[in-house]
C-alpha cells in the first residue's frame, strides 16, 4: 500500500497556503463549514486521479489569484506537483511526477482512490447525471482506455451538438460524428453493461452484511442491447438525426443512459427508506473498495468528506470496520467518537 505523507496547497479556493502532515493509518480533519476541508480533499483526488471531482480546474482558483499548486509526498520520498497557470493560453495545468513533467496524468501515474461524499447519499434519489458519474468514475479507475473512450465521445458529442445548431440539412457531416459516436459509445456501453453486472452479482450480500436483514437487491443498465452494440447505436443516432435537429442536441447514447436500482422488486428510490437508501450506497462504497483493490491490487486511499455526520452510529461503524486496513483521510465538523488514535487537523 502506497502512503501520503504530506500534502500542501497555495492558491486552491478559500487557501492561500496549507501544508499538513498525514497519519498512514488515520487522518481527521476537523472545521466549520466554509473552512476548506473538502478543497484539500479536492486537492489530493486530483493529484492522484488527474483531475477535480467538482469542476473544472479554473474554478478552484482563490480569488484574485492566477496560479495555483499542490504538493503529494508519499513514504517512500516520491513527489508530485500539480500547477495551474491561468495565464498560459494552452496547457494550463502540469503534472510533475519524479522529475517528469506531463500535462495530463499518464494512467501508470493514477494511484487508486474511493470518495465518499454527502452528495453519493442521494445517488438513487438524485439525477442520471449523478449515476452515471459515480459508474464512469469507477471504470476509470479500472480501465484506462474507458476515460480515453469518455473523453472522445464528449468531444464527439459536442461537435454533433454544435452542427445540430446550425438548424440545416448537414446529413454528411452528421454522418461523421455518429460514426464516431457510435464507436467510442458502444465501448462505453459495453463496459458499463459488464460492470453493473459485476455489482449485481455481489450487492445483495454487502448490502445485508451491513442491515443484518435479509433484502433483495438489483442493479440493471436503464438500455438492453443484445447484438452488434456499435451498429444499433449508430443506427439509432440516424433515426434520431432529425429529431435532434429540431432541438440541437443529441437524443440518443450513454450520455442520455443511467442506472437502476431495485430493493424488494420494487424501485429503490421510492421504496427503500432513508435509512434503507444510506445503507445501500455504503454497499456500494464497500463493493467500490473491494474491487478496485481486486482488479488493480493496491488498496484505494479512502477519502470520506464529511459523510460521518448522515450516518447513524451502527453504520458508521460499518463504515469503519470496512476500511480499517486502508489509509484514511476524513472531514468533518467536528471530533469523531472512537478517533483518539487518529492524527487531527483543525482548520479556522
């Protein structure tokens, strides 16, 4: 298991400079809302995973400045450097890795992260948009080429978009970008399909170790394919190309996709209570961490932003008992029972 020692920022959101030590077991960082906690959760996901799980990289500037920075160093005396220079027209934000600059976090450079944030709570609740970044997010981290794949279908869908816009016969040109979208959507397609049957096969027995009950729970991909997945997704962009000219956007493709989850037969997101939906996620987070230090053989740093505080005391030992062996990074707003042990940070 590779170990952060240290982490330091200058310039990120509400941080001018931070510079903090971290326990390779156990780190809690305490302060009040609006102190900064989750900016250095922020920092150190980027550092590791290539970018911010918030925004985009201009967004996490501190007002007034055009630069920022953050510092890694893991136990064995190995440093990285991500900079962000609001001035230079290309190639913003650099990436130093022992010595070697790049402008983009090369996978080989990835180390394996689990967040866990209030905002994964509301998953079942919440829009598609939130499932299917939670499901992107963690193939990424399994298979390089899958981001790659995401990246150039966004491109591809964004220049689709912009000629939809144009509100004129362009079927050539369509033709083009629904090729492209087709197979760098059909990969995407495929990869979700095999994950979200991977979490099927194992999510009724986490989520009851958790409840101690005896529940039935499913996860399907909202769209069936069977067959060829490249030429009926290319076929269905066709169909829809007039449609879509109408409005300007593309109708059709995983962007428009999302993730379902059943609890006793029935849609998880009307039937399962509260406490129901809580635990669910927590099997999903725990399934999360399993996997990924099964597939890629490293155990995920786990960071855990202020997410204590919506879980009841036998959950939350749930929680900790899962992911004692790892190390740990948490926010929060205030002391943790249980957490004299740990290293603590207050922030002002």
């Amino acid at each position: 298991m590779t170990v952060v020692t240290k982490l330091s920022v200058q310039h990120i959101r509400s941080h001018d400079s931070f510079i903090a030590q971290l326990s390779p077991t156990v780190t809690v960082i305490t302060g009040k809302n609006g102190s900064g906690k989750t900016s250095l959760i922020e920092a150190l996901y980027l550092a590791l995973q290539g970018s911010s799980f918030k925004g985009v990289d201009s967004d996490m500037l501190r007002t007034d400045e055009l630069w920022w920075r953050i510092d890694v160093v893991f136990e064995d005396d190995n440093k990285r450097t991500v900079s962000y220079d609001s001035e230079r027209e290309l190639s913003r934000k650099k990436f130093v890795v022992d010595d070697h600059v790049a402008y983009r976090l090369q996978p080989k450079h990835k180390y394996p992260v689990v967040l866990f944030e209030p905002g994964d709570l509301r998953l079942l609740q919440g829009s598609p948009t939130r499932r299917r970044q939670f499901i992107d997010r963690f193939i990424s981290q399994l298979d390089p080429l899958y981001g790659v794949s995401l990246r150039k279908y966004e491109r591809a869908l964004k220049q689709r978009n912009n000629l939809l816009k144009k509100h004129q016969s362009v079927t050539d040109e369509l033709f083009v970008w629904n090729v492209a979208l087709s197979e760098y959507g059909a990969y995407i397609i495929e990869k979700r399909i095999a994950f979200v049957e991977q979490i099927n096969s194992k999510i009724t027995a986490a989520y009851n170790d958790i409840a101690e009950l005896d529940d039935e729970l499913s996860v399907h991909y909202s769209h069936t394919f069977i067959g060829d997945i490249k030429q009926k997704l290319l076929t269905e962009l066709d169909r829809a190309s007039a449609r879509d000219a109408l409005v300007g956007s593309t109708s059709v493709g995983p962007h428009r996709h999302d993730i379902l989850f059943m609890f006793n037969n029935s849609p998880a997101h009307s039937s399962a209570s509260r406490g129901e939906v809580r635990t669910i996620v927590l099997a999903l987070k725990f399934l999360e961490v399993d996997i990924i230090e099964q597939i890629v053989g490293q155990k995920p740093l786990i960071l855990l932003d202020d997410v204590f505080s919506e879980l009841d005391e036998r959950r939350q030992k749930a929680l900790s008992d899962h992911v004692r062996a790892h190390q740990i990074i948490i926010t929060t707003t205030h002391l943790l029972a249980g957490s004299k042990n740990a290293l603590h940070i207050k922030l002002t």
